[in-house]
C-alpha cells in the first residue's frame, strides 16, 4: 500500500475530530455545512485519480427513481455515474473515511445513521441535474446528503455550480437572494439533510468530477435489506 493510502486509512480519529465537529455544529445550527478543500488532500488525490484512470464504460446514465421506479429523464439529468465498492483502494479509502464520520455524526447527534451508499458522478460539458430533493419527508430513509468534489483549477467560468434553496434565509456571504452557490472545487465537502434542501447541478462548462453519497436509516423489512440498488 503506498503512502498515500496510508495517510488516507489512518486510525487516529483527532486528526479528523476538528472537521467533524464543523460539520456536526453546521447541521445543528443550519442543516448544512459547508467545507473548501476540507477533504484530506492525501484521500482526495486518491479518489481523483481513481475517478479519471477507470474505464468510461464504469460509467452508467444516471436516472430518477429506485428500483421499479427508475427512469432516464433527459430533461431533469444528464450526468453518468459509478457506485462506489470496496473492491479498489479508493473506494475502500473512501468508505472508511465516511464510515468514521457516520460514527461521529452517531456520537454527537444522536442520528441513528445506519448506512452510507455513494457513488462517483461525473458531468461532461452542458451536464446538469434540475432542482430537486434527495429524500420526501415520511417517504424515504436518506437523512444526510454528502457530496464531495474532486475537481482541480475550477474557476467560475466553469459552472457546474451545486445550488441549494434552503426554506429560511440565512446570514452568510455564500447566499444570495435565499440560493447558496457552491463552486465544485477540489476537496470541498458539502453535507446537508436529505429531506430539507431541494438542490440543483447547474450545467458544467468542462468535465466534472465528483461523489454524491447518503448516510441512512435502517427501513429494512423482514430480510430484505435497505436499500436495494
């Protein structure tokens, strides 16, 4: 295992604590947190060359819907995606990573987070996903969305903006008219309930790169588990 990985596996949790807690005191204050460049760089250079040496056929359409429900709808997205296993070093990197933030998240907010399923999204030029939820209040078990992005040298002109609409308005210098914009830069983490922020891709200008993941509930049901894919 090279360095790299090593830094990313790492067992000391107080090397992450200080972000953790960020985030935990975000979702208590304002349901969303908001970090640039916060992912270790050691594990976001990981994923990123992971995500740009795998085999275009990795990448899927992606639709809306689960299961019997789901749908290719050109009009509301466009992007192709790849769900994330631990059968690669990024992946596994990856899951643990989120696995010690489920665990915190559990600790401090008492959330009951059971699960976390992701996958690599990637937006070619003109790519959007129209405004939409990741979860229906008594319809699903998403509680936290996590999207991480894995993008060097994006500047504004770029696009591929993630935008969420939160339903009160909030004092912070990233907001306007009621939006918060989020440039998809290289490390920048985005953490925010499921079932309270409708959001939206805005069209990307070049490649974009990214992971869109979800800590869950357990809604399993005799022994089907939750969720299918």
């Amino acid at each position: 295992m090279n360095h790299i990985q090593k830094v990313a596996l790492t067992k000391d949790l107080t090397l992450f604590e200080p972000l953790f807690e960020r985030i935990s005191n975000d979702i208590i204050e304002k349901g969303f947190s908001i970090c640039p460049y916060a992912l270790p760089e050691s594990l976001t250079t990981l994923l990123a060359k992971h995500i740009i040496d795998m085999p275009q056929t990795n990448f899927k359409r992606a639709g809306i819907g689960r299961s019997t429900d789901h749908v290719i709808n050109n009009f509301i997205r466009t992007d192709e995606i790849c769900w994330i296993t631990g059968n690669s070093d990024a992946g596994s990197a990856w899951i643990e990573w989120t696995s010690e933030l489920q665990h915190y998240l559990n600790r401090r907010l008492f959330l009951g987070l059971f699960s976390f399923e992701s996958h690599f999204s990637h937006y070619a030029k003109g790519d959007f996903y129209k405004k939409h939820k990741d979860a229906f209040k008594g319809e699903g078990n998403r509680v936290l969305s996590v999207v991480v992005y894995l993008n060097q040298e994006w500047s504004p002109d770029d696009g591929g903006e993630l935008v969420l609409y939160p339903d009160k308005k909030a004092r912070s210098s990233l907001i306007d008219n009621r939006n918060i914009s989020i440039t998809p830069s290289f490390g920048t983490i985005v953490v925010f309930l499921s079932e309270e922020f409708p959001h939206e891709v805005l069209p990307a200008m070049r490649d974009r790169y990214a992971i869109a993941g979800w800590f869950r509930l357990n809604s399993s049901i005799a022994n089907n588990i939750d969720p299918p894919r």
